[in-house]
C-alpha cells in the first residue's frame, strides 16, 4: 500500500494512492530500474576518465609502460561505451 502526505486546512493527512498514481509510480520505478546499467557505465567511464591526468598523458609519451597503462584506460572506457551504446 503506497501513501502520501496531503497538506489540507486541518494538517497535513497520510491518503492512499489512487489506481492511477500507483500505475504512473510503478512505471517510475521501471524506469529508475532500467536505467541501472546505464548509471553505472557512466560512473565507471568517469572514474576511469579522471585517471587520466595530465601527467600520466606525459608518461604514456616518455615510458613504454605508461603507454600501455594508457591504452589499457582506454581500451577500458571503449568497452563501458559500448554498454551506453555509443
């Protein structure tokens, strides 16, 4: 049973939900669901995105090692693109 606070003249009053409120929620809550996966790929492409600073851009230049580190971030942030679709 969903309720909700209603403010009226004599306080505020805990009513239920009528049919369609609780079909408009239901449906919010698809949504918020289905967009799970999507919130999380553009989390983990910002974290892998702030990792890449300026000095380890200068690394991936200098060393071999950073090269690679660079391309693994990269390679890393194709992949979570993919799960966007993009």
């Amino acid at each position: 049973m969903r309720t909700k606070v209603v403010a009226g003249p004599n306080g505020s009053q805990t009513i239920e939900l009528t049919a369609e409120e609780n079909t408009q929620r239901d449906a919010e809550e698809a949504e918020w669901t289905a967009g799970a996966a999507v919130r999380a790929a553009s989390a983990e492409i910002s974290n892998l995105e702030g990792q890449i600073t300026p000095r380890r851009v200068r690394d991936s230049l200098l060393t071999v090692g950073g090269k690679s580190w660079l391309q693994a971030k990269e390679d890393a942030i194709a992949i979570e693109r993919l799960k966007l679709g993009a």
